[in-house]
C-alpha cells in the first residue's frame, strides 16, 4: 500500500514538473514570474508555466480613460472640462516589479487564461488619473472662459507636454499615444446667458444689414433722381431751343401764307360764299402781294367758282 502511495505522489510531483503549454492570447503579454523572482515575458506564441511558476496576465491593447472635471477658472467661472489619456503598457523585466506594486493583481480563470490579471485600468486609476486631473487643472485654471475655446489646442498640448514629462520622471511602464481634451462645457447659467450677448450680436448685425442695405437703396434712388432731373434739363434746355428757332423763322411772310392757306381751307366747304381777307395779308408790297397775286388768290377763286 505505501508503495502505491508513493508512485502516486510520484506522479503527481513529475505532473507538476511538466507543467503546461499554452498560446499567448492577442493583445496579452504574459508574464511567468518563478520562484526565485526571475520573469519571462511572453508577448506572442507558446508559454509553459511550472508548478510553482505564478502567470500574470497583462492586456497591452490600446485603450482609453477619461476624467470630467470642474475647473475655477481665472475669471471665477467653473468650467467643466473632460480630458482622456490614450495609451498602453510598455512591459519590460525593468517594469514588471513597478506594475506588481501599483496594480493590484486579480485571479482569473478565463478559458486559457489562468493566473493574475494586471489590468491598464486599474493602473491608470491608482497611478495616472490624479497626475492627469492636477495638470489639467493647474493648466486650465490660468485661462478666462471667454479664451478657452480659442486656446483648446494650446492647452491641450500644454497638460499633454506636462503629463508625458511627469510620467517619464516616475518610470511608468506606459506608453502614451495621446491625451485629448474632449469637451469644454461652460455652466447652464452661462450657457444661457452667453446665448443672449449672442442672439443680441446676432440682431444688432441683423439690423446693421438692413440699416447698411436702406443707406444703399436711397444712394440709388438720389442717383436715379439725379440722373432723371439732368435728362429733364436736357429736355427742357432742348425744347427751349427749338421753341426759339420756331419764333425766329416764323416771318412776317410765312405768317401771311399760313393765313392764307387757312382761308383756303375755309372756302373750299360747301356753304362758304364770302370769303374775307385780312388786311395784313392783303396790304401792298414785299411777299404777301406777290403770293396773293399769282397763287393764293387764283387758288381762291376756282374754289369759288365751283
């Protein structure tokens, strides 16, 4: 009986010695940490871990955190701001005892995996989060509300300079792809009121258009005007003009024929037996005889005679 005891107990201590294989999970690094303190990193293909080995389980995928945050800002206005930090872990056997003190380790039993889980999350919570939260703060804190906005790249650039170099004196085992401000976001009550300086910046501009496009329409309207009255002068001085070319030409003759023609005119109607002449037409000497000798006078007798 004891010697089959004692293959057994064999057995299983040769078991524990064979200890197992497994494959590296995507986006894990596997740490197997063995008794005398030496570690393996594992971060593609097949692990073996023995008996006493212990197995950390690191997931090195690119993730992201956030913080919201209320910020004072140099005008006395609360300012609500949410900065994220993008990044990884950097695992190295230099690390590796950083981690194990800064993260607390969590048993897992998940599928293949099977060990301690040292999760990014915790670590940014337990070491990063209140570094990222003070730089922010110190950073935003210098600004008024009103230039916040203006300046969102300048700050975020300056919390991400202050966060990488704050990082890097401390040795942390992360890798930082980017820190992001993601929101700015005043007070409702100064929301509501930078929305009226607004509305009415908006209507003051509104009103200056309309007053700009009533300047501009009047300009027209006195320039057509004006445009119309120099076309009337013209007219008028024109109409002038002919009016004292007709008063020149009309002569003392021409005014005979026209009377005379007129009388014509008068004799040709059927009922018009007495025909009456002026006396200016008819007085002796110049044009006016000429004309009633040879052409008005025949004229009105044949008219007569019919």
């Amino acid at each position: 009986m004891k010697k089959i005891f004692l293959l057994f107990v064999g057995c299983l201590f040769l078991v524990s010695l064979a200890g197992c294989g497994s494959v590296v999970p995507p986006g894990t690094t596997v740490i197997i940490l063995k008794p005398k303190g030496k570690a393996i990193i594992k971060n593609e293909g097949l692990y073996r871990a023995w008996g006493r080995d212990k197995l950390y389980f690191l997931d090195t995928k690119l993730k992201s955190f956030p913080k919201k945050l209320e910020i004072l800002c140099a005008d006395e206005i609360n300012m609500s701001v949410d900065v994220k930090w993008v990044g990884a872990f950097a695992v190295s056997e230099e690390s590796i005892d950083i981690i194990k003190k800064k993260v607390p380790a969590q048993k897992i039993e998940r599928g293949d995996i099977k060990g301690f889980e040292l999760s990014l999350g915790r670590f940014f919570s337990t070491t990063m989060a209140d570094i990222l939260s003070s730089i922010t703060r110190e950073t935003v804190a210098s600004y008024r509300t009103d230039n916040i906005r203006n300046e969102r790249e300048a700050i975020r650039l300056a919390i991400k300079k202050k966060f990488l170099t704050r990082i890097k004196e401390l040795n942390y085992p992360v890798e930082t792809t980017d820190v992001l401000i993601t929101n700015l976001d005043y007070p409702p009550e100064v929301t509501a009121k930078r929305k009226k300086i607004k509305e009415a910046e908006l209507q003051d501009l509104e009103n200056a258009a309309l007053a700009k496009a009533a300047v501009a329409k009047a300009k027209r309207d006195a320039e057509l005007a004006g445009e119309l009255g120099k076309a009337a002068l013209v007219k008028a001085k024109a109409d002038a003009a002919a009016n004292t070319v007709r008063a020149k030409s009309l002569t003392p003759e021409i005014l005979a024929v026209k009377q005379l023609e007129t009388l014509v005119r008068l004799a040709e109607g059927p009922n018009n037996t007495v025909v009456v002449i002026p006396f200016d037409a008819i007085k002796p000497g110049g044009l006016q005889e000429t004309l009633i000798n040879r052409e008005a006078i025949d004229r009105l007798t044949k008219a007569i005679g019919k």
